[in-house]
C-alpha cells in the first residue's frame, strides 16, 4: 500500500514549522555564543584587575588564571569569582604562591561560613599575617574558624572581632 502524499496546504506548514523550529535554534545558538563571549570577557577584565594589582608576571597569570577556571568548575563559585578572590589576597600583600596556596581553602570557608569571597579572603588573610602563618597552613585555619561557628553561638561577625584581640597576644 501507498501512504498519502500530504496536501500542499499541509506541506506548507510543514516546511513553516521547520523553518521556524530552524529559526528558534539558530537564535538560542546565538544567544549562547554572545553570553559565552560576554562571561569570557568579564573573566578577562577580572584577570586584568588581578594583574594590576599583584604585578603578577604573565606565567604567573596563567597559573591563577587556571587555578581560577578550576575551581570555577569543580566549586559553587564561577572562574570570575575566584579572581575577585585572588584579588582580594592580591590587595592583602599576598605573592601569587600564597593566593594559589590560599584559594580553595577560602572558598571552603565563603561556604561554610555563608560569606561573601571578600570577606572570607579578609578573615582568612588577616588571620594567617596576624599569626605569622604561612599560607600553606590556610586549610587547617579555615578549618578551625568553621569548627569554631559550627560548634559555638560565634558567628562571621564575633568570629572576626574575636581574632582582632586575640591574634596579636596569641602570636607573642
């Protein structure tokens, strides 16, 4: 048996819904590509800031900039984000070394602590000098502060003002 041959009038419908169906992808397709370029950007902006405030070297660049797009993809918080993190240590007197050391345990404390980056990277960094520590240690910092709030009636606030009085009798 033969199947019908659709009608003209329905052929033309056919050929309008897939023109419109083609018409749709096209336009999302596009609006992907310019919100892709629009975030790349912002990341590149970002980069830049970071760069101007470390002075970073262009190796060095690269290797905040791919730890950035690491944890941007592996963590609650965009590549852009993590920058204005670097940034934030960068305007602390943090060398690159100690911003990639510092990084993904402060983003664990912005968690943990529901926190903006920002503040994080003042409490983090802040601590870490007014204790003499080293940047490697900011893991096990991070993880007393967040103990300190879980386990305490301490919140961000008295946390922060606690380690102002405390941190310079404790370094002596």
């Amino acid at each position: 048996r033969s199947t019908p041959k659709p009608s003209s009038a329905a052929s033309d419908v056919y050929k309008r819904q897939g023109i419109g169906a083609f018409v749709v992808a096209a336009g999302s397709l596009a609006g992907l590509f310019i919100s892709a370029t629009k975030k790349g950007s912002e990341f590149a902006k970002a980069l830049s800031g970071l760069k101007a405030i470390t002075g970073a070297s262009k190796e060095e660049i690269t290797a905040l900039s791919n730890s950035a797009k690491e944890l941007g993809s592996s963590t609650q918080f965009t590549a852009k984000q993590v920058v204005q993190l670097q940034t934030e240590f960068g305007k602390l007197g943090f060398s690159t070394s100690e911003i990639l050391d510092s990084t993904k345990a402060t983003l664990d404390l912005a968690s943990s602590l529901d926190v903006s980056l920002g503040e994080a990277a003042q409490i983090a960094g802040s601590t870490l000098k007014a204790f003499g520590l080293e940047a490697e240690e900011t893991q096990r910092v991070v993880d007393v502060m967040a103990k300190s709030t879980s386990s305490s009636a301490l919140d961000y606030d008295a946390l922060r003002e606690s380690l102002k009085l405390v941190a310079p009798t404790a370094r002596a």
